[in-house]
C-alpha cells in the first residue's frame, strides 16, 4: 500500500502548524489540539484542518500543568466535547504523517516546539509504512516526514525589524501592522491563521530585500581563515 506522497518534482508546499498542549514540558504532555493550513507554493491556503486528538480527559488531568490549561482555556472553550474517536483520531495520524506533512516545509511560532510535539503523537499513533516491499521503507521511520528545515515567524520577524530576541506571536501582529483577536490567542487554528498571515507579510518583506540585493552590486568581502583548535582561535 502507497502511504507516502511522491514530492520529488511536486512545487513547494508550506504547512502552518499549532498545537496546544497539557504541559510545556515532562513525559506527561499531551497535544490537547492541532491545527494544520496547508499552502501552496503562492501561499494560497488550500485546506484547513482542526482537530482534538483522542485523549482519557481524566489521564491527562492528573499529569497536567494547570497553567497550561488555563492559558489554552481546555475546559472554557469544553475542548473535551470535540475529542475525536479514536479510530477516527488514528486516520487523521495516519493521513498528516503519509500525505500532508510529507516533504512539507513547516511553518510556526516556536516551530520547533510545535513539531516536537506534533511528531511525538504522530509517531504513537501511526505504524512505518512501507513501499513496493517489506525491504524497502518509504522513509527513516525515525524521522519526522516534513522537511528537517523550519520556518520560525517569529526569528524571521527578530531579523527583519533588527530586535536581539524573538517577539511573542502578539507582539509580531503589532510589528507587521495587525490586530490579532484576543479571543482566538491560544487557540490552534487562531494562531495557525496568525501565523500564517505574519508568514505572508514577512514573506512579501523578504521579496523587497532580495529585489535590493540582486539589483545592487555588493562591496567585496574579504575574507580570513582562523583555525579553532579546543576552543582557542590561533592566528
């Protein structure tokens, strides 16, 4: 059975991502909520989805950091009445590791937090597919399928405005210009539409400045080679 899209010669595709999660940290978190926008190689968003994964509410309750629930608002926005079935909780595993995450390059705010988490359940929750024989595996079943380089909204926006440490996902929406609904913060397809939106501006910033680069010829660098034996730069 095919599992894997072929994404050899298929265009670039990004994939917003957010979750939402039990606790920041420990053997006990839990990704409570996911949210995925799919884009194409013009940063079209050509699916949406969300969902709750399947989780034992009274498990995840007892390891869980309650200011981390508080922040998510897990039992205000009653994300336990949209738990998923958990049939239907291993397909969505299932599909987003075999056909949506694959070759994809991932996008976020702390991507690299997100991904963490995102693969940790993916890989619970899915089998290594194979390809043409039992021989032959469709990928390393110990590497996540997307693209090991992360797109980051947040570093990208320190870059741009010259800041010396990443903004929060809220300060990135006043520094690009737009509100953010306070109501959506801390929900996972409230800041995947964030996020992308931030994404595209920084995107569209990063056109402007490669336009200027390849327009001006730059001064020549000179350049110097130090050899760093232990730790120690010796001239």
């Amino acid at each position: 059975m095919k599992h894997l899209t072929d994404t050899d010669n298929a265009p670039a595709k990004f994939v917003v991502i957010d979750v939402e999660t039990s606790r920041l940290t420990g053997p006990g978190r839990l990704m409570v909520e996911a949210a995925l926008l799919v884009l194409d190689e013009t940063l079209t968003v050509t699916e949406r989805l969300s969902f709750v994964p399947y989780h034992d509410v009274a498990s995840m309750v007892l390891d869980a950091d309650p200011e981390a629930l508080a922040v998510n608002r897990y039992f205000e926005r009653r994300l336990f009445s949209d738990i998923l079935p958990s049939a239907e909780s291993l397909a969505v595993a299932e599909r987003l590791r075999y056909d949506v995450l694959a070759g994809a390059t991932l996008v976020g705010a702390n991507t690299a937090f997100d991904q963490s988490v995102l693969w940790d359940w993916l890989r619970s929750n899915t089998w290594p597919a194979t390809r043409g024989t039992d021989s032959t595996p469709d990928s390393d079943p110990d590497q996540p399928p997307w693209h090991f380089r992360l797109w980051d909204v947040q570093a990208a926006t320190a870059a741009l405005h010259g800041l010396a440490t990443p903004p929060s996902l809220s300060e990135c929406c006043d520094l690009w210009g737009f509100d953010r609904n306070p109501d959506l913060a801390h929900t996972a397809l409230g800041d995947a539409e964030i996020t992308a939106q931030v994404f595209k501006q920084i995107r569209a910033a990063g056109t402007k400045v490669t336009n200027i680069h390849t327009t001006t010829e730059a001064p020549p660098v000179e350049l110097k080679r130090a050899r760093y034996v232990f730790g120690a730069n010796r001239r």
